[in-house]
C-alpha cells in the first residue's frame, strides 16, 4: 500500500507543480483570477502532502509518530478546507467576473476556515472528529466526522447551485466545464466517505483541475489581453458557428473605430492610448447585454454581433455614446473619447457572403467617420 500512496501523491503533486509553473508565466489573465487558481493548486498539493504523509506514518508505532500524525491529519484538513473553499470563490470568478461579489465569498468562507482551524485545534484535545490509537498509532474516524465532511464538501454544493439557479448568465461551454469539474470533485469528495479510499479524493480533484486549466488556457486564446473583450480569432470562430449553424434569425453586426486615436498617441503616449483602449472596450462591455458578443477586431476597431434588429441595436449604440459622454464629462483622462460606427442586420443565407457583408459594415462605418470629420471641420470653420 505504500507504493499506491506514493503513486497517488506523485501524480497529484507532478500536476499541481507543471499547470502552476506553466500557468505563472502566462499574463493574459487577470492578477486576481491567477492569485485564486494559484492558492486551489496550493491547497491541492499541500492536502496531497499531508494526506501522502499521513498515510506513510500510519501504523508505525512510537510517540512521535503519535504526535505527528495529529499534527499532520490537523494540517491535512485546513489544507483540505481551504482547497475546497478557495475553488468555490475561483468557480464563482471564472464565471461572474465580479471581484466584489468574490470579495464577499471570501470574507464569508475566511470566517468558515477560522472556525474550523479551531475545531480542528480542538479535536487534538477531544477526538470527535479524528483520533489516533496508541500504541499502534491507526486513525479512527470521530463520532463527528459526517459533520467534517459536511463543512467541507458544502460550499461546492451550494457553488453548483448557484451555478444551475443562474445557467441563463453563463455560456454553455462555461456551464459544460463547471458541471464537469463539479463531478469529478464529488467523486473524489465522495470517496472520503469510503473508509481507506479517501487517497483518491486529490487525483479526482488534480485532474478537475487540470480540465479547467485546460478550459482557461483556451478561454484566453480568445481574449485580446489589452481589452478583456474577445479578439478576432473569437469573433471569427463566433461567425463560423453563426453560419454553420443555419440559423436564420437576424444578427446586427456593428463596426465602431475610435476617432482621433492617433493623436492620443502622438500626443501623450502608447499607454495612454492603451487606457483608451480599455476605456472603450469597458464602456462597450457594460452596453451589451450578456447574449451578445464583443471583440477588439484590430487596433482602435471593436466589433459588437448581437441577435436583434432594427432599434434594438439603435438603443445598443445610443447607450455607449451616452456611456462616453458621461465618462468624458467626468474628465479624468486629457482627451475626449469619440467613435465612428456603421452597422447593418445580416441574416445567414445562401450566396449571401458574410465577408462581402463585412466589408459593407466598415464601408458604413468610414462614411460616419467621414460625415463626423466633416461635420468638425465646418464647426471649427464657423468658430473661426
């Protein structure tokens, strides 16, 4: 049995160490989201240590060994806890995006984890959640290990709830990960339960995570790591599976290029005309609404698709241009932020090529631009 241990902890441990090492060089993720899966995998190869550990001392008889399996089985369930409760508050992140929404997570579970570090303290003394035999130094389960148990595993439960309570704001591909991480999570939770199978809990939870990585790391292949808005590569993949899919129902595109982006550059410099970028991308991502789809096509161009027609897109538009005048108003930065736009409704059909359909869109939106610089040159004309 040994070997199996050995076995259990060396591949837990050699993926916990190979997607931290690979995944800390990677930054087009938010600090916040990295400091998050940094602490699960933590967690993760710290509870495999302690569990690895446990295991190996387990049976060797002297007092010692008595003393050191308390302190390691101690460790291995605030290890275990804070695993499972900083993958609660990843999980929510992943998908909400809401650092204030987490923030509250945390201080709420940190509340949990101190209470349990306690009970934890607490059992050295009276055993009701584990002791350790003497002299043979074999671990028995308390008369309230359920309730470890409980405290342990129900902050994922109450994670896959919210998840199924609130499926209608995440993507189906988002919903797809988290439905699988939460099985193969309450698999190897539920082999806690089974006397002598607990050692395959943190394999089960490595390759969760693993899964996640996965999904991450093709999460972010579409992201513009400037903007956090999707980048052409997404939008491309957005309009393959528009066509492919056959739907008929209508989909507005809009092309929309920052004016005077140049000369914010120039002027004041390549991070300045960075947070202009950001800027806009922020406003257009609190205009859309969750169905639809945004992404920095190059340069100062964003590119919006959203399923409606007519004035549903028109009331889209308005709300970022009042959503940039009311950011100008507050002048915080040195400069105005101004767009020019062109869009028109596309409905998959055939002979009906989305690129000539594309090329239409950036015609509409250089003859706004062009009217606009029109309209500025005749204004300045007529204040001289």
């Amino acid at each position: 049995m040994p070997l199996f241990y050995i076995n259990v902890f060396a591949g837990t441990g050699l993926i916990t160490i190979l997607i931290g090492i690979d995944y800390i060089r990677k930054y087009n993720t938010g600090l916040f989201q990295r400091s998050l899966f940094l602490a699960v995998l933590g967690g993760t190869f710290f509870a495999a240590l302690f569990d690895f550990l446990h295991h190996l001392l387990s049976g060797t008889p002297g007092l010692a060994v008595n003393t050191a399996l308390y302190v390691i089985i101690s460790l291995f369930l605030a290890a275990q806890n804070m695993t499972y409760y900083t993958a609660v508050v990843f999980i929510d992140y992943f998908a909400c995006q809401d650092k204030k929404r987490s923030g509250r997570f945390i201080k709420i579970l940190a509340c949990f984890l101190v209470l349990y570090a306690a009970a934890a303290a607490a059992n050295l003394r009276y055993g009701f959640f584990f002791s350790i035999s003497s002299p043979d130094n074999l671990y028995t389960a308390g008369r309230l290990y359920p309730l470890r148990l409980l405290i342990s595993c129900f902050p994922l439960g109450m994670a896959m709830v919210d998840i199924a309570v609130s499926a209608k704001y995440f993507t189906p591909s988002q919903i797809s990960c988290l439905v699988f991480f939460g099985i193969l999570t309450g698999m190897g939770a539920a082999a806690d339960i089974i006397p002598k199978s607990g050692s395959i809990t943190w394999p089960c939870f490595a390759a969760a995570l693993l899964y996640q990585y996965f999904f991450i790391i093709r999460s972010d292949s579409k992201l513009d790591c400037l903007t956090g808005l999707g980048n052409r590569y997404s939008f491309n993949e957005f309009v393959d599976k528009l066509t492919r899919s056959g739907a008929k129902e209508p989909c507005s595109i809009v092309m929309i290029d920052m004016d005077h982006f140049k000369e914010i550059n120039d002027t004041l410099g390549h991070l300045e005309g960075d947070n202009a970028l950001r800027d806009m991308a922020a406003i257009i991502k609190g205009c859309i609404r969750k169905t639809d789809f945004a992404a920095r096509y190059g340069g100062d161009e964003f590119i919006i698709a959203a399923r409606t027609a007519g004035r549903g897109i028109e009331r889209v538009i308005e709300r970022i241009e009042q959503a940039m005048d009311n950011q100008n108003s507050m002048n915080k930065r040195a400069y105005k932020l101004q767009m020019s736009c062109g869009w028109d409704v596309y409905t998959p059909a055939p002979g009906r090529s989305l690129k000539d359909f594309l090329a239409h869109v950036d015609s509409l939106m250089y003859k706004n631009k062009t009217e606009r610089r029109q309209r500025e040159k005749e204004q300045r004309a007529d204040a001289g």
